[in-house]
C-alpha cells in the first residue's frame, strides 16, 4: 500500500490521520499525522491490532465498524470519542474498505481528524447561547454603545423586539427620572473599572416604568481596547412594589392612609432646619375629636373607623398640598404647616385662621351607613421659627396646648404659651423629685383630730405631707394630682395605708387612743386597681390592726365613674369591717339618686359650705338637706374644715354628728398627736 510515491507523500504531508488495516484489524499503515495523533510511532504500531493499542471496550468498539465495512463494503463518516493516553479526543472519521488488485476486499481504512477543539468551542458556544436566553435580559452594545444583540429577556423586560433596538443605542430606553449626573457616573466607573451595577427605572416600550437591576461589563481585546459592553439586566418592580409597599407602612397609618407619628416627625425635623433658614414661622397643630369616644362606644369600633376616614378626608381638604396632614394617635390628628410668615403676630393669626378652617370641616355630620353623627375638635397649637427647637419639645407643647383646649369644653383652641412651658417644665421636675422621694422617706403623716357633739375625740384623717428639702413641707396641693397622673400614687397610696394601719396597731396598744378611727384618704388610681380590696385587707392584717378602725375616704367623682365596680368593692370592704366616708360631699355635681346607691358608712361636708355659715342661706340650707338626707339613709355626718365657734353651734343645732377642723385640731405630726 505504502508503495505509490503520490499516495506515500499525501499520506505523510496531510493533517490527517490515516491508518490501513488487513482483514485480521493488523496495522499496515500509520502516518505521521496518526503518529502524532496517537501519541505512537508508526514502528510500534505496524503489524499489530487494536486490542494492543486501546483499552478493550474501545477496541471492540473500533471492530464493530470494521465489521460493518465488511459487511456494507461502504465508506461511511462516524464522529467517535478515543481515549488516546492523554484524554478523551474528539475524532471525526471516514472509514471505508479496501480492496487489492483483483477487487477482493483486503482491508479497511480510516481518516480521522481530531475534532476536539471545535467540538468544546461549540459546547461553549452552545452554553453561551442558553446562557443567553435565560430569564435574564442581556444587551451587546460595540464600544461606542450601539446595540448589537439582544435576547429573548430584553424583549419581554423592555418590550422591543431585536429588530426595534439593534443599531441603536440604549438611552431609547431611558425614563428620565434618573438625573444626567446618574449617567456620567456610570461611564466613569466603567471606564475606570470595566464594571457597573445599580439600579434604575427604565421606560418600557409601552410608556410604563419599571425598575430594573442593571450589571454592565466592558469585553476588553488583548491590549485593552474595549470591544463590546455587556448588559444583563433583570425587572425588579414586583420587588420595588412590595418593599416600597412595606415602606409606606412603615410611615403611614393603614386606616387612613395619612403620615404617621413617625413620618410627622421627619417632616417636623425638616421644618424646624428649613425654618430656621428662612426665619419663616411654621405651626404645629394637634387637633382631637371631642366625644369621639362616645362614638366608638355606642357605634363600634367599625363604624368610629369610617368616622376617622372621613374626618380625614376633610382635614386633607382644608389644607394646602404641602402641608403635612398625619394621624397622631387614636383620634388625635395633627397637621404641620409653613411659610406663616416672619412676624409672630401674623403667623399666629393664619395658625388660627387654619384651625378655623380645620374645625369648619368637621362641622357637618359624618355619614356613615344610614347614620349620622357629630364630632366636633379641641385644637392645641405651637408656633416655631426653628431657632433652637426641638421636635420632642414641640409635640410637647402642642400636646400641652391641645389638653388646655380640651379643659376649656369642646370645640376649643388653645396656643401653646411660655407659661405653659414654665408649668410644664416645673412638673417634670416635681415628678422627678417625687420619685426620689418616696425612696428617701421624705413623706410622712399628719392626723387630724375628728371630734362627736359632745366634744371627744372619736378619730382622725391621715393627711400626707412631703418633707421637701428645699421646698420644706409641702401639702398634698401641691404634688397629689401629679402623682395621680404619672402614676405615683399607685405606690405612695399604698405606703400611706402601711402608715396608717401601722398606727392604728400602735393606738390599740394604748387605752387613750384604742377606741380612735382613722380615715385614709383614696385616690381614683388607688382605688381602681383591681386589686384594691385585697390590697386593703392584706395590709390591715399585715400591720395587725382592727378593720373595724380604718375607714376609707373616696370623692363623688371617683365613686360615680364606675359605679358597679365602686358598690363591688365597697360592699367587699365593709363585709370586713372597713369604714367608707364620701368626702368632699356635695362639691360634686351628682344626683342623688345615685349616691344612694353607695354603701356607705358616712357623709363629709365639705369646707366650702361651712365656711359660708352661719351668714349664706343657701350654705344652710344645703348642709340641713344633707344632714337629713344622710340621717335618713342611717349615716353619720361629719363637718369638715369648721373653723369657727359659730360654725360649730350652727351645725351642733343641725344635728351634726361630727367634726373635723381649725376650731378643733390642726393636723399634727403623730408625736404631738
Ligand atoms: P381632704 O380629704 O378634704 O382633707 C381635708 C383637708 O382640709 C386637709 O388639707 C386639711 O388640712 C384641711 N383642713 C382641715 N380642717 C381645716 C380648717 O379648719 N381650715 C382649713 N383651711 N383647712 C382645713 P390637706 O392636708 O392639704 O389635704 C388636701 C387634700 O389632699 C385632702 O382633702 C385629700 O383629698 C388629699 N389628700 C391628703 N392626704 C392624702 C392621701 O394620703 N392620699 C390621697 N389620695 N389624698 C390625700
Ligand atoms: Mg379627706
Ligand atoms: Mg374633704
């Protein structure tokens, strides 16, 4: 075979490998291109077999085709994988038989070529082109940005089809709502490092926005020159959607919709700099719905709700775009607005006019299903000019202010004033002091005598004082309110029954004063705690002292303001011998159809009509109906704040059982008692 020269230089010179072999698969040719191919001289090969060449599988596999030019006598192309020692090869290959002179068939041959090269080049490519037309949006641009390819992604993202875009340069798709300075960044940064990635809203083919997340590399050739940007790209909006969803919640209040305390805070931080800048003041209004609550009691809380819509709706009206309308609290509203002006005057003048208007909108009846009702506004209102303001401080005052508007009955107005600011900043530091107090012992008892018509002293009513150290003893005046409303009087209101029932323990010890009783002042806090009662009585038996000798002193306000749960725990007391006397009596204005409801060991007259005896007909009067009033339920009555000897036979001759007062007794330390 190797004999004909021609054939001889062809088969030496091509690239690719050819073999020949006899009928028995033995090598008879084996070119330098097979040589190299297989990584075996041809010396090695010549006369031997496949079998002592490859691995078994692959040899029989090689036979198999063989057995086919045989079979067929046909040539025939077969892209095969060998196994060549130095990894699997990719050959593509024609094999076909051969036959000698007489036209027998002699043998076979094979031309291969390796085609492993390409065969990986186009698996990439192949990659590639899925890796194209994967769910992201991909964009080739050449180096000046004009777009070369895109894929199916791009289209579904931006809506233009390859055809509408390719040529053309991507800023078709620009939205204009990033700023020309967005643009000249990303350049930069691609310039500088090959690289970009942010996100931007882009304008879909159809005039919608959406936001997309864009990641752009620059292709670089060998030297450095850019060849192509790449652009992949995938839409975001549901995303943005969802968490711009989940920021406005975060700043709104769901029912209605308006800015929150939070977001009203922002804002208000925003005003007092950019005031402070303008020298223009601004104003913050707290704006309450009088009797809302009525509302939401008798009408459910479904139907308050559509009220505080519409309330809303209407307050949105009465103002200006830019002014800040938000929910406060509950049904508490506020509304910030700016640019009043630079003159305090004139700006508190249109802060009116605001609220004004403000109020006129809620005015009308709110419909709600077929009903109607009425809530009109208390407004509470500060000014700022931004000067070293704070915000904290400015919900303060305005809060301040609304709470003044809400004293003065409904529908009122109120503007924050300096005073009020003083007031408020000496309660602060009163509440601190208060504090401190209790853990310093700086409270203690007074008591003051009670005395029967034939002058003994049957009793006393413990009094709290506050051994201030630099203020000296205060009276409860000054600081009991407070603690009712911080929250203090909890705590202080239970030291003082400890007190007082630990001298009563001390007076039983003592025939002079064992037959003594002792009133204890209840506040409205105190008393409402549910568990007052047993509060009560497990401190009368912790300080071992005789129930029958306490007796507690509530007001008409507090028994009045729940009046199942005030006879509950009355009738509790008294089953275990606890006095209750209604102090204050007749400074309330409650009928007194409902005061016989009260179980009740005594009435206290109160020091107002007292003091207007013997000379005020009308004091008179009142105290006689008192008198045979109590006397007709079967209840002691005691005069409080007698201070006179007149008062005191005026009463005596009413039949007055008891007194309390000046004439009498001041209240004293317990030493001196
Ligand atoms: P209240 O219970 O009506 O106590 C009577 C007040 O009248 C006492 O004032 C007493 O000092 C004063 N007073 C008695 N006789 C006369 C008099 O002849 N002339 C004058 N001008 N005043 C007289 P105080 O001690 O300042 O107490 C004021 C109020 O503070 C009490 O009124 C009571 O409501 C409350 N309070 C006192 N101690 C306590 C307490 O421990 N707990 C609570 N929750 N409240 C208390
Ligand atoms: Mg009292
Ligand atoms: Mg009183």
């Amino acid at each position: 075979m190797a004999d004909g020269s021609l054939v001889q230089q062809i088969a030496d010179n091509v690239s690719d490998a050819i073999v020949a072999k006899d009928l028995q698969g033995r090598f008879l040719l084996f070119n330098p291109a097979a040589e190299r191919l297989s990584g075996r001289s041809a010396s090695e090969v010549l006369g031997r077999t496949e079998r002592d060449l490859f691995p078994l599988a692959q040899a029989r596999e090689l036979e198999r085709d063989d057995q086919r030019i045989r079979r067929d006598r046909e040539v025939f192309s077969v892209e095969e994988t060998l196994d060549l020692g130095d990894g699997k090869h990719v050959l593509q290959a024609v094999k076909g038989p051969l036959f000698d002179a007489r036209g027998e068939l002699s043998g076979t041959f094979v031309v291969a070529r390796d085609i492993t090269r390409s065969k990986l080049d186009e698996h990439e490519l192949r990659i590639a082109a899925v890796v194209f037309e994967s769910q992201i949006g991909m964009l080739v641009t050449d180096a000046h940005g004009v777009v070369q390819r895109v894929n199916g992604a791009f289209t579904r993202i931006t809506g233009y089809a390859a055809e509408e875009i390719v040529g053309r340069n991507p800023r078709m798709l620009r939205s204009g709502l990033q700023p020309p300075a967005f643009y000249t960044d990303m350049w930069r940064q691609l310039r500088e490092h090959g690289h970009w990635q942010g996100e931007l809203v882009n304008r879909h083919r159809d005039g919608s926005l959406y936001h997309e997340r864009l990641d752009i590399s620059a292709i670089r050739d060998a030297r450095g020159a850019v060849l192509h940007y790449v652009g992949s790209m995938s839409d975001i909006t549901r995303e943005k959607s969802a968490s711009a969803r989940i920021e406005h919640l975060r700043y709104h209040d769901p029912l209605t919709e308006l800015p929150n305390r939070s977001l009203l805070q922002d804002r208000l931080a925003h005003a007092l700099q950019a005031d402070s800048r303008s020298g223009e003041y601004g104003a913050l209004l707290l704006l309450d719905l009088d009797d809302f609550k009525n509302v939401n009691d008798s009408l459910g809380h479904a139907f308050g709700d559509r009220v505080l819509v519409q309330a809303a709706q209407r307050m949105r009206r009465a103002i200006r775009t830019e002014d800040t309308l938000a929910r406060f609290a509950g049904d508490t509203f506020a509304v910030l607005v700016e640019g009043l002006g630079r003159s305090p005057s004139e700006a508190a003048t249109r802060a009116a006019a605001i609220a004004a208007k403000l109020r006129h909108g809620l005015e009308q009846p709110f419909r709600v299903d077929a009903r109607a009702v009425s809530c009109g506004a208390s407004i509470g209102l500060t000014l700022f000019d931004g000067d070293a303001e704070e915000v904290d401080v400015l919900m303060r005052e305005a809060e301040l202010a609304m709470y003044q508007a809400k004293e003065r009955g409904p529908g009122g107005l109120c503007f924050f004033e300096q005073a009020m600011q003083v007031e408020l900043e000496a309660r602060n530091a009163l509440e601190a002091d208060m504090r401190a107090a209790l853990a310093a012992r700086q409270f203690v008892l007074h008591y003051q005598g009670q005395f029967d018509a034939q002058g003994r002293r049957i009793g006393a009513e413990a009094l709290l004082r506050w051994r201030h150290p630099v203020r000296g003893l205060l009276a409860p005046g000054c600081f009991i309110e407070l603690a009712e409303q911080t929250g203090l009087i909890e705590p202080l209101g239970q030291w003082v029954l400890e007190q007082a029932c630990a001298q009563l323990a001390a007076w039983a010890r003592d025939a002079a004063t064992r037959d003594l009783s002792l009133a204890v002042n209840v506040s409205a806090r105190q008393f409402r705690h549910a568990d007052f009662v047993e509060r009560v009585l497990r401190t009368v038996e912790a300080a071992g002292a005789d129930a029958r000798r306490l007796q507690l002193e509530i007001t008409e306000s507090l028994a009045l303001e729940n009046l199942q749960d005030t006879v509950r725990k009355l009738r509790e007391l008294r089953a275990q011998g606890v006095g209750v006397a209604l102090d204050d009596f007749g400074t309330g204005n409650s009928s007194l159809a409902y005061l016989a409801q009260l179980p009740l060991d005594q009435i206290k007259i109160d020091k107002s009509f007292v003091d207007k005896l013997p000379q005020d007909p009308t004091s008179a009067l009142i105290v006689q109906a008192v008198l045979a009033m109590g006397h007709g339920m079967g209840l002691q009555v005691i005069a409080e704040g007698v201070e006179t000897q007149a008062q005191h036979e005026h009463l005596r001759a009413l039949g007055c059982d008891a007194f309390q007062g000046f004439l009498f007794a001041r209240p004293v330390a317990t030493a001196e008692f």
